[in-house]
C-alpha cells in the first residue's frame, strides 16, 4: 500500500525501457504503466505516482495527456525542483521548447546545487530549440561527468552550427562510451518520444550530418 515505492517501481520499468538497458522496451513501458496507474488509484495525491503517470503517457504517445499529469504533480508539490526539471524536459520532447528552457532554468533556480541531470536535461532542451551554442555550453559544463547522451547532443549541436571538425570529435568520443551507437538508435521514440516528427527529423539532419549512420 505505499504509494511512493509504487511509483518508484513503475520508474524502474520506465527508464530499463527508455535508456536501452531492457531486453523487451515495449513489455517494461506497459509494466509501468499498469504500475503507474495502480500508484495514482492508491493515492492520487501523491506527486511521485502523478509523475510518473504523465512520463509514462508521453512514452505511450499520449503527450497532451502528459503534460497535464506533469501539471497536476506540480500543483500538488510547486517546489519539487526535480519534478520541474523533468516538466521541462517533457515539455521540449513534446514540441514546447521554449516553455520547457523556462521550467528547467526555474528547477535550477529552485535548486542551486542540483545533480548533472539537470544539466544534461537542459541540453536535451536547448538543442531542441535549436540554440546549439547554448547546448554545447552547457555540455561543456558537464565535463567529467559526460554521458553517451552529451556526446549525442554534443554532436548534433556542432553539426547544427555546421562546425563539423568538433562535431566529428564528440561523435568519436561518443563510440568510445558506446562503440555499437547507431542513428536509429538516438532517434527511437523509446529513447526520444518526440511529440513532432519535425523536431525527430531535426535530430536526425544533425547527427548524420556529424557523421552517424
């Protein structure tokens, strides 16, 4: 009966399935969303089970109905600055870019001495609103605590500013981490549920243009 720890498991099926780590992504998002609604009937005023409710709507395609599950989890909890990142984050994925810039620089506002995800989550953004020099700012912030995800970012953004020599080298960094990286790879919707074929597209056009296939 503890709602929490609900929600935390239907995270857990979440992220094997979207981070790639899952041997069947599509099985483990509908775990977590079965585990996602049982947690909002148990208690819907827990933010934790409200949150994960709206990312497991918008890995299911279903981004309206997301964001406002976002909104709801925010209104019970306005100064989670985790859960106001991860809107932000949201928000960018489902084509509001601009909106999600304004969530994610509140949560680190909110949050001074916050963790490298939000760093990592604010690139996704900016890239998504095609500012590339603020992504790769951003990205160099995070040096020594990379993922293969900057690197992708990283890559993509020089690309965007047609800056291919570094795009190249990020990309190479990138096969370090992950020597079996593909395109389709970074543009599955079970790693990037983009709401906008446009904006997948966008992703696409920059990393092969850094050199991935």
């Amino acid at each position: 009966g503890f709602t929490k720890a609900r929600a935390k498991l239907a995270w857990t099926y979440l992220l094997d399935a979207s981070e790639g780590w899952s041997a069947d992504p599509d099985a483990d998002i509908l775990r977590a969303v079965k585990v996602a609604r049982d947690a909002v009937t148990n208690d819907p005023y827990e933010p934790w089970a409200v949150w994960v409710m709206g990312a497991c709507e918008i890995y299911a395609g279903r981004h309206r109905d997301g964001l406002d599950w976002f909104e709801r989890a925010i209104e019970l909890n306005p100064n989670d600055a985790d859960l106001v990142c991860d809107y932000g984050y949201y928000l960018g994925l489902a084509g509001e870019p601009e909106a999600g810039l304004r969530a994610t620089e509140k949560a680190m506002r909110l949050q001074p001495h916050h963790p490298s995800w939000y760093l990592m989550q604010y690139q996704q953004v900016q890239f998504d609103a095609r500012l590339y020099a603020q992504a790769i700012a951003t990205g160099a912030r995070l040096r020594g605590s990379e993922t293969r995800i900057t690197w992708m970012l990283l890559a993509a953004a020089h690309a965007g500013l047609g800056d291919m020599a570094n795009a190249q080298e990020a990309l190479a960094r990138l096969r370090i981490m992950d020597p079996k990286t593909t395109l389709s790879k970074w543009t599955d919707p079970r790693l990037l549920p983009y709401a906008d074929a446009t904006a997948r597209e966008h992703l696409e056009e920059c990393l092969s243009k850094a050199g991935l296939d």
